[in-house]
C-alpha cells in the first residue's frame, strides 16, 4: 500500500487505528494495540493525538503493549521507550496508565525471563492483540527481533546488532553509550496479531523494504517472515517502495 509521502501514509494508519478503537466502543470491548517507537510512527500518533484533541477520540477502552525496550533502561531516562512514548502518545490522551504495557528495562537479569513469560500471558488475557504496528531497522529487524530470529519466537532478552546500535548512536551522544541488549515481543507475537502494519519511508528504507517484501524468507531477515502471514500489510512511501 504505497503513498505518495509519509504524511498521506500516517494518516491513513491513524485513520484505521481510530476506526478499531471506535468499534471496540461500540460493542464495550477493549482494543488491543501493540505499538512501536523510532522515527517511524511519530507521525501516526500525532494525528492520533490530533483526532483526540479536535475531534474527541478517546482512548478510555484503549490498552497498549509496547514492543520492545533497550535493556538496562531506566524509564525516566531520556533514551527509554517509555519516554518516547509518553512524549510522543501516552502524555496527551485519555488512556489509563494502567492499560499501558512496555518492557521494563529495569528489571535485574535473573528477573527477565518470567518477566516475559507475564508480558505474553498478559496479551493474551486481554484476548490478544488486535492491530500491531510495526517499523523496520535496516538490519531486517521487526521490534527488536534481529538476524538470527526464530520465527515462533516469543518476547525475551535479545542482543542487538552492530548496525541498529551504530543506528541508535545518535539517541546516545556514542555507540559505546548504546545498550547492547534488549527485551522484546518475539516474531510469535507478533505474528499472533490479528492485523500487521509495517511502516517505512524514505529511500534509507527502500533496500530492506526490497528483501522484506521480495527476498528469500529467511531469519537473516527476520521481516521476511512477515510474507507468510495473510494478516500483514505494508504502508510505504514512494520512496521506500521505490526498489519494489
Ligand atoms: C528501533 C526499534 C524498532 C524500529 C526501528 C526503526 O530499532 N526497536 O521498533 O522499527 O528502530 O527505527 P526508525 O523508525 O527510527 O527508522
């Protein structure tokens, strides 16, 4: 699904997350939403942010999973994915904080694994996800599930690539500053989503769109894995569509 820009693109995701929340209104269920952080979805939630200002969307019967968090991160900390998404969302609507999911950065390491046991067990006793968002890194990753990802995955402690730190550098003022592991939602989970969004714009985009979309399935690029799923759809710009 190709826009002309980012703009058209984002409005279009946030048109439909509005849409999904508002039938879950109208039927007295809760809508599910796995979200995710980077430049990417900015847009998104400040039209999200918009229709709730101007146009009285509400997020009351809205809970949110986040998908991943660097690892250790404190969550006041100016990197934390809770910041961006308190910054970015959560700061200006209506949502009940205590519908709000993200890893914790913060946990001690014996901790982490019945930590993300919980974190799936919590998704599905909200009856699973309904719409998960995604962005891409270039190194093929969705969330922060790297090369080497396996597909039935599930959320746990991960190692991050060379490439998505040098990526994150900048966030942290050096590489060596960048975290080198992180907690995230596995390919399972979000596979498990009734519906897909991966988002991406610009041409810096364009060559991982190229194997996510055409290339061999293959945990080398663990993005692949999303052509085997028939709930997936991907939102572009002209330019990241532009090696299609
Ligand atoms: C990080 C996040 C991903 C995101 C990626 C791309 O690695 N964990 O969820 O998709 O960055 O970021 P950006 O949208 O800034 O290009």
């Amino acid at each position: 699904n190709v826009y002309p820009g980012q703009k058209e693109a984002s409005l279009y995701v946030a048109q439909k997350i509005a849409t999904l929340i508002k039938a879950k209104q109208q039927a007295s269920e809760k809508a599910v939403l796995g979200l995710a952080t980077g430049a990417t979805p900015v847009g998104v939630y400040r039209e999200l942010v918009r229709m709730h200002r101007e146009e009285g969307l509400s997020f009351y019967n809205v809970v949110t999973f986040n998908l991943d968090e660097y690892y250790p991160m404190q969550p006041h900390a100016e990197q934390s994915y809770v910041t961006f998404m308190y910054e970015n969302l959560f700061s200006h609507i209506d949502i009940d904080k205590a519908n709000i999911h993200i890893p914790d950065g913060t946990l001690a390491v014996e901790e982490v694994a019945a930590f993300c046991l919980n974190y799936e067990k919590k998704i599905e006793e909200f009856g699973g996800l309904d719409l998960q968002v995604l962005g891409i890194g270039r190194t093929g990753h969705i969330g922060f599930n790297e090369p080497g990802s396996a597909p039935n995955s599930g959320t746990r402690l991960v190692t991050l690539d060379n490439l998505t730190r040098s990526d994150a550098s900048r966030d942290f003022g050096g590489k060596e500053n960048v975290p080198t592991k992180a907690i995230t939602m596995g390919i399972g989970t979000i596979f498990k989503a009734r519906e897909i969004i991966l988002m991406a714009w610009s041409r810096k985009k364009a060559p991982i769109i190229k194997k996510a979309v055409e290339g061999e399935i293959s945990g080398e690029v663990p993005a692949t894995y999303l052509q085997l799923s028939d709930h997936v759809e991907f939102v572009l710009d002209e330019d990241a569509a532009s090696e299609l």
